[in-house]
C-alpha cells in the first residue's frame, strides 16, 4: 500500500509558516507578563495569543484544512494578528515595550498567516486536481 496520498496532503512552505505563526502566538500570550503590561491589554494577549497559537497548530497539522475550508485557519491567523497590532494601536493604552512587541508580533503573525493561506490555498488546488 502507497503512502502518496499523505504526500500530496503537505506542504513545508504551509507547515513552516504556521509554525512561526504558532511559536508567535505563544509568545504574545505571555507578552502582557513579560513585557509588564497592566489592564485589559493583559487579557486581550492571552486570548489573542492562544487563538493565534491554536490556529497556527491546526494549520501546521493539518495543512490542507482537512474537514473545515483550507482557508479558514489561516484567515483566524491573519485576523488575530490584525486585531493584536490594532489593538495596541487603537483600543487599549499600551505604552513602553509592550506596545513595540504588539506592533511587532501582530505584524509578523498577520504576515505569517498571508504565507500560510497562499500555501494552503495552493496545495488545496493542487489536491483537487488530482483527484
């Protein structure tokens, strides 16, 4: 019995992307701590943080999508970056380092997230041609 279909199931462009995204995402959950943050803004990186790094390991996993949509994932990717960068803009008072590494993380996970979804969308193409 072949294993060619897991084959065609991954991608490292995909995988690895998410995988940065995902380690991003840790790190923006423990930010607030870390960067001594206080308030709300402490709350919104923690569940940012862990939407972001769930999202990303879900990708990184399973590259193609699997059940859901292979977009899905990697668009939550892209909007929690979004809303971590804009919330340090925006919504909450963050000053000193922490809003730097917001600005920072925020940008690098959305960006992450675009690499990650033309990937995704590339190899859900490429499986469906094959099949």
């Amino acid at each position: 019995m072949s294993d060619h279909g897991s084959l065609e199931r991954t991608d490292p462009m995909t995988q690895r992307a998410a995988g940065l995204a995902g380690g991003l995402g840790a790190l923006i959950l423990v930010s607030g701590v870390f960067f001594t943050g206080n308030g709300l803004v402490v709350v919104n990186n923690v569940l940012s943080g862990a939407i972001i790094a769930a999202a990303a390991a879900y990708t990184a996993s399973v590259p193609d999508g699997g059940r859901l949509p292979g977009i899905l994932a990697p668009v939550v990717l892209f909007l929690g970056g979004v809303w971590v960068l804009a919330a340090a803009l925006i919504v909450f008072d963050v000053s000193g380092i922490l809003y730097w590494a917001s600005l920072v993380l925020g940008g690098l996970v959305a960006l992450l997230a675009l690499v990650s979804a033309y990937g995704s969308v590339r190899l859900s193409r490429r499986s469906a041609t094959r099949a």
